[in-house]
C-alpha cells in the first residue's frame, strides 16, 4: 500500500492503460480512450464514490518504448519489465490492459506474487483460459475481478430500469445494436492470434449486461458473424437469443454501417421504449387501451392497413425515457470493498465464464450454420 491506499500497478500503457493510469493518478476513476491527441477525458457521469480515498497509482510497464516515455512525461512511475512490477511490495493491484491473449499468463503471475487483478475484458479469449485463472484465484485468495465497467452506462440503466420495474408490462424483445462505419480498429484488434474481433470487443459488454439484466437460463444461440472490412477476424455479428420463458433477444455489432439503428429497443405486452443513442435520447410509448375507436385505415404501399396504422393519443401514452441514478465509480469501489471482505463482488468470473461459453456457442453457431442448445 500507499498512503494507506490500495497501490495500483498497470501493465499495458497504451490507449486503454494510459487512460486508466491517468483516471486512478488523478481520482476520477473511469477515463475514456487516451492517446497523444487525447489526454484521457473524465467520464462524464455521477461519481459519488471519491476512489481517490481508496486507490492510488503506484506506476506502469509497456513493451513500447514511446509508451514508458510517455507515462515518465506526466510523472508516472515506469517499471522495467512486468517482473520488476510484481516484486514491488508496494504494489496490491495490478491492473491488465494488455492484448487478450496475455490477460491468461498475466494474471496467473500477478496472483502467484499475493497481487489482486482487474482484469480489461474480455478477461481471456477463451473459457479455458478463465478456468485456468479461478482455480488459481481459489488457490491464492486474491480477488479476480473483470472490469465489465459497461454495467454503469446509463444507456443500460434506463433499459434495465424499464425492465426490472416493468414500466411497460412483461418484456418479451430486447434488442441492442451498436453500429459504426469505421471498420474494424487498426491495432492488435484486427488480428485473431491477439484476441481480436467484435464478439471479443464489443460483444463481450452487451452480453454480459443481457445476462445480468435477464436472470433466466439461456436456451438457443443463433449468430451470423460478418467479414465485410477484415477477413481476419469478424468485423461485426448479429445474434439472436431465446430464454427460458420465450423472451427473444437481438445482439448486433457492426463497423460497415453508415447509417445506425437505435441502441436500444424494447418490447413489453404495455408498450415500446427505444433509446437513439448514447446521449440516451429516445422515448417510451405505453398502452392506456387496446381500444382504438378513432383508428383508420393507412395507404401502405399499394393497399390499406387499419392493422399497422399508428396508434392516436387516445389508446397510447408517449412519455420520455425514466431518469437513473448511478455511480460510475462503483465497480472500484466495490473491488475495494471485495478486497477488504466487506462487500459481495459485483462483476464476477462465473458471470465473466458464461458470457465466454455464450460467444463460444455464437462462434460455433456461425461456423456451422445452425442453432445451438445452450444451457
């Protein structure tokens, strides 16, 4: 420890890690993209939680010489080599922003040397791996916790306050799509001996947060995964998935769109919600009545339609989307309070291994054309 803080080490200094580095040295927490254009822009967010009480940044380590110059520019301790970070008694967590496929190796290191982990998602590439790492979580007792910081999005507060409140009565659709038109990133993200792909990247946080949202058994996966920019690894997918109790579910990622469907649409027997976008602009429609005694018919195309015809304010109320309340810095806080055994861990790895065995059956189901039988 610090100051009588938890001392973080990172290992991975690049656009992740640099952000991460300069969130925890200054005590705001969460920290977006960083680069040399970007300085690591504070999460615009409630922060109720004040981490700069509990963490503080003991130093990092990258392979990139460019990278160590610019942590030492902005007074960051530079390790030499991730062993030397390791042996620095100082050193309680470490933090691992490094490509996926040395997250494995990397903190089964971390954890042998008495140091806690926050792991970057996906926290492997395979269920294995993760396997592998909480046998030795178990074995050691240090604290392995996935950062699936995409929990606190408030996009995803709103959909799941609809959801666990039943603002719009019984959910039977839930579809999330995030869509660009940039391709695939140009670094390591683009090949699939580092972990690379959209179900790795993006997939991992819109299904961990599927399945902490619904709590039922995942029954059939089906999943198509596109190469339409790289032909390495998917550059997007689209994948469908039915629950227990029949409730449907639509996952996309793309990076070929120019055009982008809504982030999130909703559909309950009481009425509809979709959120645009991440500026959670949107709205929700709810039933009042079945009834529509003023409902005519439309011009659809070459014929009428009385069934498709748009509801009037008589039968359906139009309402903006509830207001949340949450707090960004929860998830360290929360690793905090695991670590000193006053608190249940948040984002754990049994959640972070079935959200790996749930790509693992897209991955299977693209390959081979078919639906597959989960759980």
């Amino acid at each position: 420890m610090i100051d009588n803080k938890y001392a973080v080490g990172i290992v991975g200094c690049g656009g992740m890690g640099g952000g991460h580095a300069i969130a925890i040295a200054s005590g705001t927490g969460n920290a977006v993209w960083n680069d040399d254009s970007n300085e690591g822009t504070p999460w615009e967010g409630n922060m109720n939680s004040d981490i700069s009480q509990k963490l503080t940044l003991a130093g990092v380590y990258d392979i990139d010489p460019a990278r160590q110059k610019w942590a030492a520019d902005r007074g960051f301790r530079n390790y030499d080599s991730y062993e030397d970070m390791l042996a620095d008694e100082n050193v309680d967590i470490i933090l691992i922003a490094t490509p996926n496929d040395l997250h494995c190796e990397q903190a089964i290191a971390a954890m042998r040397a008495g140091k806690h982990v926050l792991c970057e998602k996906p926290v492997t590439p395979t269920s294995a791996e993760l396997e592998e790492i909480l046998a030795v979580s178990k074995e050691t007792g240090m604290v392995f916790y996935p950062r699936q910081n995409r929990r606190w999005d408030k996009d995803f507060r709103i959909i799941k306050k609809i959801y666990d409140e039943k603002l719009l009565g019984e959910t039977f659709n839930i579809e999330c799509r995030v869509q660009g038109s940039r391709g695939i990133p140009g670094d390591w993200r683009g090949m699939k001996k580092h972990g690379g792909g959209m179900m790795l990247d993006w997939g991992v946080h819109l299904l961990d947060r599927l399945l902490i949202m619904v709590p039922e058994k995942v029954k059939k996966v089906f999943c198509k995964l596109t190469n339409i920019t790289n032909d390495e690894v998917d550059d997007g997918f689209k994948m469908h998935i039915t629950f227990e109790s029949g409730l449907t579910s639509v996952i996309e990622v793309g990076t070929c769109h120019f055009l982008s469907l809504p982030l999130w649409y909703l559909n309950g027997t009481d009425g509809t919600a979709q959120i645009d976008n991440w500026n959670c602009e949107g709205k929700m429609a709810r039933l009042t009545s079945w009834e529509d005694k003023d409902a005519t018919p439309i011009l659809a195309g070459a014929g009428l339609t009385k069934t498709m015809a748009p509801r009037k304010g008589n039968s359906v109320d139009f309402l903006p989307l509830p207001e949340v309340e949450f707090d960004n810095n929860e998830l360290y806080t929360n690793l905090v309070d695991t670590i000193n055994g006053t608190a249940e861990q948040l984002v754990t790895g049994e959640e972070a291994l079935r959200v790996l065995k749930l790509m693992e059956a897209a991955f299977e189901s693209s390959d081979k054309g078919v639906v597959i039988d989960f759980e």
